[in-house]
C-alpha cells in the first residue's frame, strides 16, 4: 500500500493529475483485500482444513488489517508532513474549483472543506486508516472465508 501511494506519487497523480489520481487512490484498498485473501487462503491449506470458522477468519482479517492500517497511517503521516506536503491543500484547491464549475453552493463546498481538512488531519485520519481498514478487514474476510470454505468443500461419502 505504500508502494503505491509512492507509485501515485512519483507519477504526478497527486500533484497535478488529479481527476486520475481520485481514482487510482482505491488501489490501497483493492491491495489490502488481494492480501487478506491470499492471507485466508494460505492459512485454511498451511492448517490442512477443508474449512475454517467465518468468525476466525474475521478475526485474522481483522487483525491483519489494523496492523495494516496502524503502519499505513504512520506512512500517511510521513507523507502529508515531509514528502508531499502540498498535496492537501492541491487537492483541495482542485476539488473546490471543480465544484463551483458544477455549480455546488457554497455552504456544500464549505462543508467539504471542513470534512477533508478534518480527514486530511491526525485524527481523521486515524480513524479512516485504522478504523475502517479494521472494519473492512473485518466484514471482507467473513465474506473471503466463506467463499474459500466453499470451493474447498469436502466430497461427500457415499456407501
């Protein structure tokens, strides 16, 4: 995940190229669910089970992904503080003007200030990178489990 912020960055997708970046910034997320799935699945063949409790795989995702997410915001921090300082405030310059040539009101794009600046913070981010990568975490690796349980599926006996 954090090549790939690094990757976003020295591609200029959160510098200048905005409209691009807004959308490659999902790529975190789509690697920490690619990770928890090849995490479940090599857990449920290393434990040589043909199915694994959907509540322990939550708890390993879970638990994955606040560490994931622990190391991501302290990288996040870094980033926003010494490597690319600017790139909030960009942003938030990009995204004001694209609302006003939507044609938003001003009391809408004041409250998306307020809220980025706030997630763009300490504590917002803590709670965007910890907390929803551990709910995430959490709720995808339910889904995961049951799915690999599935396809691993015992052969039924038949006499």
């Amino acid at each position: 995940m954090i090549g790939w912020t690094l990757l976003e960055y020295a591609l200029g997708l959160h510098n200048t190229h905005f409209a691009l970046g807004r959308f490659t910034g999902w790529g975190a997320e789509v690697i920490l669910l690619v990770m928890l799935w090849r995490m479940l699945r090599v857990k449920v063949e290393r434990l040589n089970r043909y199915w694994m409790p959907a509540w322990e795989g939550m708890f390993y995702g879970m638990l994955a992904s606040f560490v994931a997410g622990l190391v991501f915001y302290t990288f996040l921090n870094v980033y926003v503080t010494f490597i690319n300082p600017e790139w909030p405030d960009l942003y938030l310059e990009w995204q004001v003007a694209q609302m006003r040539t939507a044609g938003d009101t001003e009391e809408t794009i004041r409250a998306f200030v307020r809220s980025f600046r706030w997630m763009s913070g300490p504590v917002g981010l803590a709670t965007l990178t910890i907390g929803l990568y551990s709910v995430l975490g959490a709720a995808f690796s339910a889904m995961l489990t049951l799915w690999l349980n599935l396809r691993r599926k015992e052969p039924a006996i038949t006499d």
